[in-house]
C-alpha cells in the first residue's frame, strides 16, 4: 500500500521514473523476502522449548 507514495519520493528527489519503479519492484521484493526469513525464524524459535 505505501509502494506508491515511496515510489513517489523517489520520483521526485531522482526525477527519473524508471528509477522509482525499479526502486519500489526491488523495495517490495526484499521486504517480502525479509519478512518471509523473520516469520521463518520465529517459527523456529517459538517452537522450540
């Protein structure tokens, strides 16, 4: 949800629109992968007695 209006910043201190959408594609690739590895590890340290 908050990809556009990043996207826009970016747009606006860059002034390339390439740039911001490469930026926010790469931007919620990596937040998707980080929060899928920190799920993960909480999985295994919750399970754990």
């Amino acid at each position: 949800i908050f990809t556009i209006p990043i996207m826009g910043v970016i747009y606006y201190l860059s002034g390339s629109l390439m740039i911001a959408v490469v930026a926010g594609v790469i931007m919620t690739a990596s937040a998707f992968l980080f929060s899928a590895i920190a799920g993960y590890i909480a999985g295994i340290v919750g399970s754990s007695n």
